[in-house]
C-alpha cells in the first residue's frame, strides 16, 4: 500500500487550518517574508502531515527562494523537515513573483545556468527563484521528468466603470505558465488479486509514476492541458497517478473521461470545503470489446496495471486555501 497525498501549497501562506487547529492558531498571522517564520509554518505543516503518514507528496503553488516567503527552497525545507531524501522542485517559471516572470532554461533552478538571469542574481547576492510544482517521496526514485503544458491564450478585460473609448480602460491578462513534474517510484508492492485481501506472495513489484501538476483556471485550457499530462505520464512504465489542483470540480473531469478519480471529498475552500478541485488521477479500469469493464479473469489483458484506493481522506492543514486530498493505494491483478 502507497499513499499519496496532494496539496495547493499556496507557497506556504497560512490558512483556515491554521485558525481552526489550536495548535498553530498562533501561526496564523506569520510574516512568511521573515525566514524564521517562514521555517516556523513549514516545521509546523511537517508536524500535520507526519499524522497523515503520506508516501509520497505532490505539492503545487511552491516557491523557490521568493522574498514573499522568507527566500527559501520550500520543497528542499520541507523533505528536510520530513528527514526525505527524495525530492524534486520543476518550476513553472523563473523570477519573482511580482517582477520579471520568465521561462526557466531548466525547470530544476539548481543552479544558475538554469535561469537566464541566474548568474546576475548571483551577483547581487539572490538565490534562484521561481514558481512551480515539487514531489516529495519517502520511496527510491528511479527517474524525474518534466513536460511543460503551455500557458493558454491572452484576454482582454476593461476596468469597471472604465470608457470603452479609452484605451487606458483596458488591460491584458497573460496566464501563469504550467509544468507537471513526474518520478517513477520503486514502491516494493505486489499486486493484490482481485477480491483478495492481501498481496500474492513472490509477486514481482509494481513500479509507479507519479505526477504533480496544477491547471489553467480556464475550464477550457485545464482540459487540454490535463489531456497533454496524461499522455505524457502514460508513457511511463508501471501504474500512473497525476496528483493536484485541477481546477476542475469532479463532474466536470468525469465529463472529460481522460483518466480515472481516486478518492472523494471536497477540498476547496479549506475554510468550509464544498467543491473537490483537487484530485488523484489513474488509468481507467479496463473494458473489454463490448465497452463493459473487465472482470478478474480478463484483467490480465490490461495494458496497464490498474490501481484501487482501499481508503482515502481530506484535511485542512496550516497552510493553503485548499484541502490535502490523500488515498492509499494498491496494484490489482487477476486471483493468483
């Protein structure tokens, strides 16, 4: 059994959660541009998600060395805390927040030659910075890879009240470029027959490709963009989970029929959850011929082994306007 859990980071800004857990209601107005605090809420996150006891995290919404949040690496800080030897940041672009967004030369930013302002920031004494995704894993990594997903169109907004003769009533709206980032895990389970309870003992153990991504707020464009993931996580070897903020509520990805949901719950937003934007997605279960699933005895026809949640849950942490979303999972294979 894997578990995976899922979080909007929101780099780290303490949330709901926060006000509502006693233990870190005092963090709740942290100055996260202050390193010490900004560690502080980090140490904090790594205390909650210790009593959640994930595998494997898929972060978005995390920052790299952004004064916002105190410079630091937060996916390094956190897999530190953690005592993870594994982990990966993939930026979705280089530059700080609220200046000069660029696309990264390697989305990695580990070392200057990776931003093509990175030797002048040297210069002046700043780390590399960048916005993106990061996996975090307690298990061996075989492989990282990344795949940019494009940014979507421009539009076109006029300010409210604003002439519409008035050039100056308009302005133009880019959207935040997109990256998933994948690892192929060793994660040491057998496959479990179906309708069993355990493991076949001796069965060799199913590699698993995790991905983390955050889609466009765009319907439209997080449905190409979630069909461009997926292909390119289906190519890697072993059972596939893409992992993170969608921004699409469940019905709708069930409309798009592009992979198959893990879990339940709402996880947005973390103050009072009603929608579930944040999800854990793997193969479809296989169908035969006549479009019907395929039962334990054809199950061996599958191109790709299938994955089941035997359980699954959500919590608001100390940081973030969204929820964590978590399951465990297990390989499935016909009765040994």
């Amino acid at each position: 059994m894997t578990r995976v859990l899922s979080l909007n980071l929101q780099h780290g800004r303490p949330g709901a959660g926060a006000v509502h857990d006693p233990a870190t209601a005092r963090l709740a107005g942290a100055d996260l541009a202050d390193s010490g605090a900004a560690r502080e809420v980090l140490a904090a996150l790594a205390d909650q998600l210790r009593q959640i006891a994930p595998d494997v995290i898929a972060l978005q919404e995390v920052d790299r060395g952004q004064a916002r949040s105190g410079r630091l690496d937060q996916a390094a800080e956190l897999a530190r805390l953690l005592g993870w030897r594994h982990h990966r940041f993939a930026a979705a672009y280089a530059g700080a927040v609220t200046g000069l967004r660029r696309r990264p030369l390697r989305s990695a930013l580990s070392s200057p030659g990776d931003d093509v302002l990175g030797y002048l920031r040297r210069g002046v004494g700043l780390p590399l910075a960048g916005f993106g995704n990061a996996l975090l894993s307690r298990l061996p990594v075989g492989s990282w890879h990344v795949r940019r997903l494009g940014r979507g169109p421009a539009h076109v907004t006029r300010r409210d009240g604003a002439p519409a003769w008035n050039p100056r009533s308009y302005r133009v709206l880019t959207s935040t470029a997109r990256v998933m980032l994948a690892a192929t895990l060793d994660t040491g389970a057998a496959p479990t027959p179906v309708g069993a309870g355990a493991p076949v003992p001796g069965a060799p153990a199913v590699p698993l490709a995790v991905a983390s991504t955050h889609l466009a707020t765009r319907s439209d464009v997080a449905a190409a963009q979630l069909a461009d993931a997926w292909a390119a996580l289906s190519t890697l070897p072993g059972a596939h989970l893409l992992a993170g903020d969608l921004n699409l509520r469940a019905e709708a990805l069930s409309r798009l029929g592009v992979a198959r949901a893990l879990g339940e719950g709402p996880t947005f937003p973390a103050a009072g959850p009603r929608h579930r934007i944040d999800h854990l997605l793997t193969d479809p279960w296989p169908l035969g011929a006549d479009g019907v699933p395929l039962g334990a005895d054809d199950l061996m026809r599958a191109v790709a082994v299938p994955l089941r949640a035997t359980s699954w849950g959500t919590r608001s942490l100390v940081v973030s306007d969204h929820a964590a979303t978590w399951a465990d999972l297990e390989p499935v294979t016909p009765y040994g």
